[in-house]
C-alpha cells in the first residue's frame, strides 16, 4: 500500500483518479484476495472499488 493511501485511511477524502473522476467519502482498504491493492471510498449511497495504482491524489475533505 503507498504511503498517501496509508495517511487517509479511515477518514472522509476527495480521491481523484488518474480518468479525471473523483470519489468523496471514506477511504478503506480492501481486504479481499482477489481485490489485492484496491481501496474503496463510501459515503452511504455509494462505495466504489478502484486499484490504487489509479489514484492521483486524495485531499481531506474538509479543505475543499
């Protein structure tokens, strides 16, 4: 796991993706075998599953 993904797990992020999409919610691992190095972010209505090797930055959500 990289060290930005480690820093903000477990709290409300703005995650942008390497498409342009952004995903706001809370930022989890994925502990699941065939999941291995994705991460997830929910926030009650949805919770999406990406590698994180597409993430390009996650800012705490209260600065934005």
């Amino acid at each position: 796991m990289n060290m930005l993904v480690n820093r903000y797990l477990g709290e409300k992020v703005i995650v942008t993706l390497d498409t342009g999409d952004k995903h706001q919610g809370i930022l989890e691992d994925v502990i699941d075998p065939e999941y291995i190095g994705y991460v997830k972010v929910h926030n009650g209505d949805e919770v999406v599953f990406f590698p994180e090797d597409q993430i390009e930055n996650i800012k705490p959500e209260l600065l934005n």
